[in-house]
C-alpha cells in the first residue's frame, strides 16, 4: 500500500495544497512545507517552475517567473527537499508529498536521475500534463515504478470514458479530475460540472479522484469533496502568501478558512 492509499484509507474530505518551489523566495520551500504539515494540509503538491507551463493561469505563471528570477531549478529543490525529508523523517504528521512540472525540464535533467534523486527526497508521486500517455507506458513507466513513483494523470470533462478507464489500469496514486476545461485559477462552476463528476463517481475507478482547478474556499473545497476523495487548492494559496510577511501565520489563517469556513 502507498503513501496515498493510506491516506485515502484513513482521511475524509483530503486537502491538497499546491505552492511553487522558489516563491516568495528561493529559500522558502522548507518553511512552506513544514507549515502546510503542521495546520492541516493532508497531501503536498510542489510545482517546479518552468518558463512555459500549458495549464497554469496567470498567478502560478507569475509564481513560476518569480521562482525562476530567483534562481530555482530542479537540483536546488532536490536539495532543499533531500534537508527537509532527512529533519521531518520521524514526523507524525510527514504528508505524501507531490512534485509536479513539464517534461522538457525532466528531460534535460535526465528521467532516470530525476526519479532517483525524487525518490531519495522523500517525493511520492509525480505530475507532468505533456507527458502523453502512451509515451509515459512504453518509455517510463518502468522507471517511475522502480523508484516507488505514482504517476498522476489528469482528466477533463473532455476525457472520454476509455481513455480514464486507461489511466485508471496505469494509477496506483490517485487521479486528479480538472473541473473544466480551463488553466488554474479561473473559478469553478461547481453547479455546472456537476453531470462531469457524478459521471466519473459513477464509474467505480480503482483509484480515487481528487479535484483541482477554481476550488479557493471552504464552499467549493466541500463542494469538490461531495464527488471526490478530496480537493486541489492552488491559485488561492498562492494569492495567500505572496504578499505575506510571515509566511506560517498567513499559512494557518488560510487552511483554517478552507476547513473551517
């Protein structure tokens, strides 16, 4: 069993955060980590920042520049990763954590590396949207397994029933269901995607099925989790700390807004 079906086993309504590594500053990435972990976040998503991501709207792109401006890359996360899972190792509340980014930066760094250096950081799973499927089950699909790496898939309201039952066999993570057809932060219709997840709901996937793209508050947080496993909350977290002058208490006040109300 993974870090993610023990997670699914044990929690209900499960809240994932997303940040971008290297923002506010290059050096942020453990304190955001640790404070996700201690006021509630239940699963970690790490964006690496690239210079031309497909699906990001305009504050993660913006996230993104800042963290590259900042001199991010992928070894520097490793690195900070590698320190905070050595000083968090033995934490009751450690949290699968995610990274997730755009193949060509992967592939420069090289697939293989990339998961061995992922795995020895204490990474659980991993997202790259360009990444086809096919291309994903014939190259690397072996290599993200041999390092204990669930690769995680996304689905549209586009997504035809064939093509999520493939990614369905391929998970052993969970699948992330796009509200809509848009980039990260234009807010989800809950009311008019609500035929796209009862119809994913009624499918009986193996996996289960987390929500992302427009959930920025307790309302829609609660909305997503009527349908799935749990919700992917981005943008509004981004928003919450880019201005803040202390990042763990502008941390608190916003997952305590998200699961509270």
């Amino acid at each position: 069993m993974n870090s993610f079906q023990k997670l699914f086993l044990k929690q209900k309504n499960v809240l994932s955060i997303y940040f971008t590594a290297g923002f506010p500053q290059i050096n942020d990435t453990g304190k955001i980590l640790q404070s996700l972990q201690e006021n509630g976040a239940d699963m970690i998503e790490i964006g690496m920042p690239y210079s031309d991501p497909l699906a990001d709207g305009p504050v993660i792109q913006q996230s993104s520049m800042l963290a590259l401006h900042n001199g991010m890359t992928i070894k520097t996360l490793f690195n900070q990763l590698t320190d905070f899972h050595k000083n968090s190792a033995d934490s009751p509340k450690n949290v699968p954590l995610i990274l997730m980014g755009y193949l060509n930066p992967v592939l420069q760094y090289g697939v293989e590396k990339f998961c061995i250096d992922a795995k020895n950081s204490g990474i659980s799973g991993i997202i790259l949207p360009d990444l086809p499927i096919n291309e994903y089950e014939k190259e690397y699909k072996h290599i993200f397994e041999k390092n204990g790496l669930d690769f995680i898939f996304l689905i549209t309201p586009e997504t035809s029933e064939d093509r999520i039952r493939k990614i369905d066999s391929l998970s052993k993570g969970f699948i992330y269901a796009v509200s809509s057809s848009s980039i990260t932060g234009k807010d989800a219709d809950m009311k008019a995607q609500e035929s796209y997840f009862e119809r994913i709901k009624n499918m009986n996937l193996k996996n289960k099925i987390m929500i992302g793209f427009g959930i920025k508050d307790h309302q829609t947080f609660i909305k997503a989790c009527d349908y799935a496993a749990g919700a992917i909350i981005g943008t509004a977290y981004i928003k919450a700390i880019e201005q803040a002058e202390n990042i763990d208490s502008a941390t608190k006040k916003f997952l305590n807004s998200i699961l509270d109300g």
